[in-house]
C-alpha cells in the first residue's frame, strides 16, 4: 500500500518519567488514541495499566473497558498486546481477547504474535552488569500456533514481529502451516543499546532485517523502536516504503519538547508528507488485512 500506516504504540509498560504524557487509565488511553487518529495514526496498540500506579494489569475487565473506551473515542483499528513477558501461561496471555471478543464495544482486531524466544537481560555497560540474568521470554513454535489460534477463533488477526533474522526465517513455515496469514502485516523490532534482544536501531541494524523479508510474500512491514528515537530512520523507512509503529510507549521524545503521542505521530507524518506519502485511515488499513471492523 502506497499509504503510510502508522500504528501508535500509546503506553507499553512505560513509567510516566521522564515523560508525564504516557497513558494509564482507560480514558486516557482513548484520549491518546483518538488525538493520535486526528494526527494521522490508524491503529491504536495498548497496554492495561494501573490507572494510579502504572503498574501492568493483566485483568480482561481492564482491557475491556480500555476496548470499550477506544471504540467511543474513534474509528482507530484496536490492538491490544498478547501478555508479552507478563504471562507464561497461554490460556491466560489471550484471555482478555476472548473476554474483549464477546461484544463488538470492545472487540480487538489486531495482536502482536512475536516470533522469537529471547533473553530480555538488560545491559548496563557502565556497569558492566545485567538488570536481571534469569529474563527469558519464551515463545515456541508450539506456543506461537496456540495463540494464533486462539485469537483466531474469535476473529482477531495475528500480526507477526521479527526480533532478527531467525524470527524472518519463520515466516514463511508459519505461513505454510497456517499460524499466519497473508496478506502479513509484519514488524521489524529495532532496541537501543543493552537490551539485546533486537536488532541495533540503526540503519545497518534494519538493513540486516530488511534483506531477509522473504520474498514473494503479500506483506506490509513495519519498524519499531524499543528505546530508540525512531524518527532518526525515518527517512531511510520512508524510501524504503516501509511503515511506522512509535510512541510514548517504547521511547519518550524529549527531542521534542515534553511531546504526547500525537506530537510524535504529527511529527512523522510531516515528514511522510515530504515523501509524498499520505497517512493511510483506519478503513484502508481494515481493507488491506481483511478486518472486520467496528
């Protein structure tokens, strides 16, 4: 697609410093959201948090309050997280889809499925010391086909995320064996500097991923920067014709100011525009990956 799908990643498990605009609550989550679609984004990816603490919250009642809040607030394609590293138990990573499934006020549309298994140890360098040396995040080929197909029964699609060139490798076989489908939306995970898991986020770090997107395959890519200023590569994205997933939630943007997610969506499509690269709607996006819809 020639337009430009920007998905805003609102909130992760983002603490509000150094940036007090990262959304806890329902209503400041579709707050955000419906500012980011008046800005140019079309798919809204969230987190439960703790309105007060910020803490992560896995309850389905949460989700779908903050499902029923988005749906009021906009038109923007829903897609909450799949309990990345929050929950090891498969039933318990999708229950909040399926308790989200049961009314088309809350009905998510899109989750990220993430194609890897990884040690999420961050690095401190100057310390010469890792934050936690038993991190792992676990995703078998096993666990992979039980989300998708979970979440697939109640009608919401799995997107893939590549961590590296393995996670691209994978691609193809999950296709042939139905965990994924095309036409793919596929995401290319770029980290900053001591959380190893990704690829560096810099030009040669995305040009490794990018030479090993299969070919052949009805795709749209994606680039996310965990702890990364993303807007750095804007450009090399945009020529590339590649999309965009960034936000408050991976990285704060104190290049900007105090900016929310909307100032940082602004940002981007400024600078899509100069590419000659309109921002896609929500209704194109749902047109292009076959979603149902509000």
């Amino acid at each position: 697609m020639d337009e430009l799908l920007i998905e805003a990643r609102l909130n992760e498990y983002t603490p509000r410093e150094p940036n007090p605009n990262v959304p806890f609550a329902p209503e400041e989550i579709a707050q955000a959201a419906a500012a980011c679609r008046d800005a140019g984004a079309s798919v809204a990816h969230f987190h439960a948090r703790d309105p007060e603490t910020g803490a992560a919250s896995t309850e389905p009642a949460v989700y779908c309050e903050i499902g029923r809040a988005l749906r009021a607030s906009s038109d923007m394609v829903v897609m909450p997280t799949l309990g990345a590293t929050v929950s090891t138990a498969i039933e318990e990573r999708f229950a909040h889809i399926l308790s989200m499934a049961k009314s088309p006020a809350t009905r998510a549309e899109l989750v990220p499925l993430d194609l890897a298994s990884a040690n999420t140890s961050v690095y401190d360098r100057g310390q010469r010391s890792f934050d936690n040396e038993d991190s792992l995040y676990e995703n078998t080929v096993a666990t992979l086909r039980a989300l998708s197909e979970g979440v697939r029964a109640v009608g919401v699609r799995p997107i893939g995320v590549a961590y590296s060139v393995p996670s691209l490798r994978l691609v193809e076989p999950l296709l042939e064996t139905g965990v994924l489908q095309e036409p793919l939306y596929l995401q290319l995970l770029l980290t900053r500097e001591g959380v190893l898991s990704g690829h560096p986020a810099t030009r040669r770090g995305l040009d490794a991923l990018l030479d090993f997107i299969p070919d052949g395959v009805d795709l749209e890519w994606n680039v996310l920067g965990y702890g990364s200023n993303l807007l750095e590569l804007a450009d090399v994205v945009l020529e590339r014709g590649g999309h965009f997933a960034l936000g408050l939630g991976d990285y704060p943007y104190l290049e900007l100011g105090t900016p929310t997610n909307a100032d940082v969506i602004a940002n981007l499509v400024a600078r899509a525009r100069a590419h000659g690269r309109e921002p896609a709607t929500p209704a194109r996006v749902r047109e292009r990956f076959g979603l149902i819809g509000p």
